[in-house]
C-alpha cells in the first residue's frame, strides 16, 4: 500500500513540475514578446525622429539610432503566437513606404524648406498609422498574459 501511496505522489510531484514549467516558458514568452515589441517601437520611432531631424538641419551624428528588431518580432510571432501574424503584417504594409520616406529624407539635405515640411508631415503621419498596430499588439500581449495569469490562478486552486 505504501509504495502506490508513493507512486501516486510520485506522479502529483510531476504534473505539477510539468505545469510549472510549462507556465514559465510562457510567462517567459510572453515577457520576450513584449519586450521585442516594446523594442520595436522605440527603435521605428527613433529611426523616424532621426530622418525629422535631419530634415530639420541637425547633423546625422547628433541622432541617435537602433536597429529595429524587425526579424526578431516576426520570428517568435511566428513560432509562438501565430495569431498576431495579421497584425505584424500591418508593419509589412507600412514599412515600404515608411522607408522610402526615410531614405528620402536621409538624402534630401539639399530640398527646399516646403518639400523638407512636406516629407516631416508625412513622417509624422506614417507614425501616427503605426501607433494603433503597436497599441493592437501590446493589447493582445496583455490579454494573453490575462489568460496566463487566470490559468495559473487556477491551478494552483486560487478564486
């Protein structure tokens, strides 16, 4: 009798560790995700107010810059939460023409004032599309932490 009692906790002792683990990794997921979006974010909006400067007479060296984890993202939406690769694909939507205008700004030193205003408005504005992608993922990132947070809860027997 005692050695079922044992292999009975033997087995208990397990599934928990198996749950345990299995809720780190996703913990652990759902804080790199955030954090690449986050990332993301910064660097797309530093790489824009570097081309509004430049555009604005600041010197190339005076800004500062990150290289915009944009593999990265697509890779661990991909793998791990392939339902936000709608969402992702917005920034595909966006990037090309958000590019160009970088480029355009990057070797427009030489334009008048009223085509430099031109290209910082439209700069502003392909900003101002992407703030609702980065608010739609973080949102998702956050309802999925939620749904995480809720499951833990409730393995462990918590109300």
């Amino acid at each position: 009798m005692g050695g079922f009692i044992e292999s009975l906790r033997s087995r208990r002792l397990f599934q928990s560790a198996q749950r345990s683990a299995y809720f780190e990794r996703e913990v652990n997921l759902v804080q790199e995700l955030f954090e690449v979006v986050v990332a993301h974010r910064h660097a797309y909006e530093l790489a824009i107010t570097a081309s509004m400067g430049i555009l604005r007479g600041l010197p190339e060296n005076a800004l500062t810059s990150e290289k915009i984890p944009w593999e990265r993202l697509k890779m661990l939406v991909g793998l791990y939460a392939p339902e936000l690769q709608d969402t992702v694909k917005q920034f595909d939507d966006q990037a090309a023409s958000v590019g160009l205008l970088m480029v355009q700004a990057r070797t427009g030193v030489n334009l008048s004032g009223a085509r430099k205003q031109e290209l910082i408005d439209k700069l502003a504005e392909s900003y101002k599309r992407l703030e609702p992608i980065y608010e739609k993922l973080q949102d998702a990132l956050l309802q999925h932490s939620e749904r995480l947070r809720s499951g833990m809860r409730d393995d462990a027997g918590l109300a």
